[in-house]
C-alpha cells in the first residue's frame, strides 16, 4: 500500500485535534517501536523563546561547509512542511515524506488497538524526522525544540553533543509557566548529565536557573561572550561584524543577529576543540556569511522595500524594533500586523507602535487568531497612528498594500508566523516577487 503526499499531510495534521500534551513517554513509546532511529545520530539540541531557527540555521550551514552530512529540524514551517526536516540545505521529498508517514501511521494504529495513546501532531513529525535523517545516515542533526525544551519530544534524544539555549523571554505562558525562571527551568530541560551547554546571556533570573540546572548534572556551562562582538555596518545588505580576529558579512541584517551567530560560533569550538569534529575558520565565516532564514526581517522586495518578519512576542517584537531604529530610523514604517489572541498584544504594540506610521490590520490563519476588528480596537490608543485597513481575510490585507505601495514608506509584515508564509507565497504567486 502506498500513501500520496496529500494523504500523509492529511494524517500529520489530522492528529492536531489530539492537542499539544507535554511529556515523553508517548513519543519514547513510538520511537522504540520504530526502531529507536535517534539513538544511531549525534545532535545539536537547539531550545529558547527567539532565534532558535536562525541560531540552527547558523549551525547546519558551517557544519554543510565543512562536509558533513547535516540534518535540521526546524518548526513551524513558513510555506511548505517539507522545510522543517531537510538534509545539506534540501527538504524532505514528497515522496519520502509520505514513505515514512505511512510507515509512522501503521505503528501509531497498532498503539491505538492496544490501547495506548495517540501521539500528538508533534511527536508524529518528530518521529518521521528521526527515521529520516536515520535512513539518509546523517553525521549530525541540528535539532531545534518545537515548544518548551523539558517535556518537548525531541528530548527523547540521549545526551547531545552541545545543548543550546537562545534567547529566553515570556511565550507560550499557559504551558511554560508565567516568570521567566519557570521558562528557563523548562527550556533548561534539554541539559543533560555531563554534557557541555552554549546559553545567550539570559537576564539574571534566567540565568541563575541554567547555571544551577548545569550545576547539578555536571554540565559545562559556556555563555557566549556576545559583548565582544563588534558591529561594524547594519543595512539591508547585510550585517558586518568582527569576532575573535574573524570578519563577518551577513546576509542577514538586525544587530539580534551578530548575536546569534557569536552563540553558534561557540557550538561551533564545542564540536571542534570537544568532539573533534574539523572545521575551520573560513568554513565559520563561509557558513554565517551565506545563512539565509525565510521569514526572519526578509526583504520580499527592496523598492518599495517590502519585509516579512516571524515576530511573535514581546522578545521578538524589540528585535524588529533594533532593527528597525538602527536601519529604518527616520523613515515611514507601515506595518501589516495580524496577532494571536494569547500573545501579549500589548507588550508588543506598545514597544513598536511608537516607530510605525500606518497600519493595516488582517486576521492570522490560525484558530487562536484575533479578528482585524479586535487588533484595530487594540490599536485605538496610538493617536499617531493612521490605521488604513482592516480586514480579516489575509489576501485582501495585501491587495491593499499592493494596491498602495508606493506611499507607504517601508512595508512590514508582522506579528504572526502562520500570517506570514500566506503573505509571502500570495506575494510569490500574484505580485511576482
């Protein structure tokens, strides 16, 4: 029996309605009758609130450089599902997607008879992703955490070789808890007894709790030294920096970046001065300097410069706001926002609402989604602010921008992930860019 694409997506995302449950022993039930594919790959596990993807990203391409056979998992997906699992840069076929689904699809039915649980959406990707990079014999598999870091299910990994924690800050509250010791304790549950930890410098409280967690399981703790990286030009052309005698030229723009990459330079000296894996200095910067990251403050079109960012949260908000401040300062900013309902819609609007002209307001695909009606009474308060349009249907949102352009300054899109893979592929498909 074989299964079509169309039939695994269906079956993948058919398992949403069986929630998003915290803990391991499903996904460790599944994987052992799988074969336990995991316990044959060496990781990179890669937790925190922000900068994950770009952090990852960072990583696979050094090590790609350096000739190693690298896995990434990465969630969610910006336009196609295929992006969250991919080998050296390409993402899973169609056709070995829906291969092993349907072999993933047979084991969780023989689990149901017997009257164990179903795995969630989750745990079932992250168990297709695990025979995948198996089966592809990957050398190394740059890991990312879909939510949490404790209980999420790709900590049923053994022991890594360097866990990593980015930037940490409050998302995801109802599950994670609602201080940022509670969201390090759970993030900080991806390190392990007697391996070594790469941590962004976390504000204190954040701090203290990793520091402790890494004292208890003998892990050596390295928090990256982002203070002596030095910004040298930040454009839309990319941001240069030097670090430890190495000169960057990113393709990747906003000063959050040249931190990101300090914490992969340092996984980077974990793999090589620990592990022995060999890498050099001009794979490190080859590697940085050719990471591009869809969705993360990019440029869809530069005249009128047309931007898509994944900004979510306060956090991720105060990232776009640097950037927008160190490489927009002084020019018309209009945001094309859409937001979820149990995010804090006012941390975020009050720290970027001060810097944007006009707002066009739509609705995120997505159940937990505020209604264009709602976001734009949110948005009452910033007498400043022109609010243009307002309109829950994502298409008409960008038809309105489209049909604008050319007077609105610097076209931004954010707010939302599952708002801004529509935009970027109705963008594709009607505006040609």
């Amino acid at each position: 029996m074989k299964m079509t694409i169309d039939e695994a997506m269906s079956f993948i995302h058919g398992t949403y309605k069986f929630g998003s449950k915290l803990g391991l022993e499903n996904i460790k039930t599944l994987l052992e009758r799988l074969g336990n594919p995991q316990e044959n790959l060496k990781f990179v596990h890669v937790a925190g609130t922000n900068g994950k993807g770009s952090t990852s990203s960072f990583i696979a391409n050094v090590l790609m450089k350096a000739g190693y056979k690298t896995g990434l998992y990465t969630s969610p997906y910006i336009e196609v599902f295929n992006e969250r699992m991919r080998i050296d840069g390409v993402y899973i076929s169609d056709q070995e997607l829906a291969e092993i689904t349907l072999a993933v699809k047979n084991e969780i039915e023989k689990m149901v008879s017997e009257g164990l649980n179903h795995p969630t959406e989750f745990e079932v990707v992250t168990a297709i992703a695990m025979i995948y990079f198996n089966r592809n014999h990957c050398e190394i598999v740059v890991l990312e955490v879909g939510m949490g870091g404790r209980l999420d299910a790709t900590n049923a990994i053994d022991l890594p070789l360097v866990s990593v924690i980015t930037p940490l800050a409050l998302d995801h509250t109802e599950f994670l808890g609602d201080t940022i010791e509670k969201i390090a304790y759970e993030k900080g549950g991806i390190i392990k007894s007697d391996g070594i930890t790469v941590s962004y410098p976390q504000e204190s409280g954040a701090m203290e709790v990793i520091k402790n967690l890494c004292e208890e399981r003998s892990n050596r703790l390295v928090v990256a030294p982002i203070e002596k990286a030095r910004l040298l030009d930040d454009s839309i052309d990319g941001l240069s920096f030097e670090y430890e005698e190495m000169a960057f030229k990113l393709k990747l723009f906003a000063p959050y970046q040249m931190y990101n990459a300090v914490v992969a330079i340092e996984v980077i000296k974990i793999l090589t001065e620990v592990h022995g894996y060999s890498i050099s200095k001009s794979q490190v910067i080859e590697g940085l300097n050719e990471t591009l990251w869809m969705g993360r403050l990019e440029i869809l079109r530069r005249a009128p410069l047309t931007i898509i960012d994944g900004a979510h949260n306060p956090h991720g908000i105060n990232g776009l706001k640097a950037a927008v401040e160190s490489v927009f300062k002084g020019q018309k900013i209009t945001a094309v926002l859409g937001i979820l309902e149990d995010k804090d819609i006012e941390g975020m609007l009050d720290a970027i609402c001060p810097l944007i002209t006009n707002v066009v307001v739509t609705k995120p695909f997505n159940p937990r989604a505020l209604t264009a009606e709602k976001l734009a009474e949110r948005l009452k308060k910033y007498e400043h602010l022109n609010l243009l349009y307002a309109d829950d249907e994502i298409e008409n949102a960008v038809a309105y921008a489209e049909a604008h352009k050319e007077e609105l300054g610097v076209i931004i899109y954010f707010g939302s992930l599952y708002m801004i893979g529509e935009v970027r592929k109705i963008l594709k498909d009607n505006y040609g860019l």
